[in-house]
C-alpha cells in the first residue's frame, strides 16, 4: 500500500501530471491557432483526422484539448453565447 493518490499513480504512469493553474491566471491569450504537424506527432495524434486547436498564451504556456486525461485523441473546444453553442476551429 503506497501513500500516493490514484491521479499520482495514474499520473507516473502516462507520462502526464497535474498542472498548477495559477500562471494561467491573468495571462492574456496571445493567439488561437491550429495544432501542427509536428505537435500532433508530439502527442501520437498524427493518425486523426482532425487538429486540435491551440491557444498560446502571453507567458509561453500553450494549451490544447485532448479527448480525455490519458491524451488518446485531441479534442475540441466549444463556446456559448446565449443559447447558441459554437465549435472553436481555427484555420
């Protein structure tokens, strides 16, 4: 029996931890772009058909979906204003 959390395990395992959220706080979005090539390679996402979309931020962090925590698939991101719900898809 280990003092570690499932997510602490789970997390060693996929290569993946939890982020601290707080440098994301106040920094502006610098621009919104489509994952590249070679990004998509990075995560082992070059076989779908389908980019993520990328938004870098003012102090160098670069986020993007993934389809769930493991980053098995990218993902999507999704707006709403009023009732009308609109899909980011950058160019």
């Amino acid at each position: 029996m280990t003092d570690e959390t499932p997510s602490e395990t789970d997390s060693e395992s996929d290569n993946t931890s939890d982020a601290d959220p707080a440098p994301l706080v106040g920094a502006r979005i610098e621009n919104v772009r489509r994952m590249t090539d070679s990004e998509m390679e990075d995560e082992m996402w070059e076989h779908s058909n389908r980019h993520a979309p990328v938004i870098e931020l003012s102090n160098g962090i670069v986020l993007y979906p993934a389809a769930d925590p493991e980053g098995n698939a990218p993902g999507a991101l999704f707006t709403r204003e009023g009732s009308d719900r609109y899909y980011v898809a950058p160019e």
